[in-house]
C-alpha cells in the first residue's frame, strides 16, 4: 500500500530532488511583505535543510516562490522566497537565469 502525497509534498518534491542531487546547493531565503522584498537574505540553509524549512512555514499559510539560480553550465543556488501579505518576489536579475521553479500560494 503506497502513502499517498499531501498537496505540499507534492510541491516540494522537485526542490527536494534538486536538493537530492546538488547535495553542495545553498537555500538563500528571502523575505517578501507589505513593504516590499529584503534584498538580501536572511539566512542560507544547507541542502537537506530545504524541503524541511519550506515545509513548515506553507504548513503555517505562507506563500513560497523557489527558483533554482544558475549562471554559466552549473546552478549557483536556491533562492527561496516566502511572504504572507504583499506582492511575489522580483523576476531574477540578470546575469542569473532560472533553470526550474515552482510557486506555491494557499
């Protein structure tokens, strides 16, 4: 008998599995809310702290945008974006480019 996917664990199953992969990959987190988007983070997590963290707080109603950051033929980073009121995060500047994303909203 398989266990059957809660809708967040569907939704973190492709960050865990990057996560997975790239065992080396930082989780940058930043914040977003009614007065804009801090524009560093707040803290990096370490790959198998990823799907954990996010996990927790889409638990608790927030909302999360990830994006996996690459420049060049490697990807850099996680970017992990979480807010509860206020606008989605800023688009990834370049030189960056998105190699996969998701967004989760309740």
């Amino acid at each position: 008998m398989t266990k059957e996917t809660s809708p967040i664990e569907q939704f973190l199953a492709p960050l865990a599995k990057i996560a997975r992969k790239h065992r080396d990959i930082e989780g940058l987190v930043f914040w977003g809310g009614p007065d804009g988007w801090d524009a560093s983070p707040s803290e990096a997590l370490e790959a198998e702290e990823i799907a954990f963290y996010a996990e927790g707080l889409l638990i608790d109603g927030f909302h999360m945008d990830w994006a996996l950051v690459a420049e060049g033929d490697a990807p850099d980073h996680l970017r992990l974006c979480f807010w509860q009121d206020g606008d989605p995060p800023p688009a990834v500047a370049l030189p960056w480019r998105v190699d996969a994303s998701g967004r989760w909203t309740p």
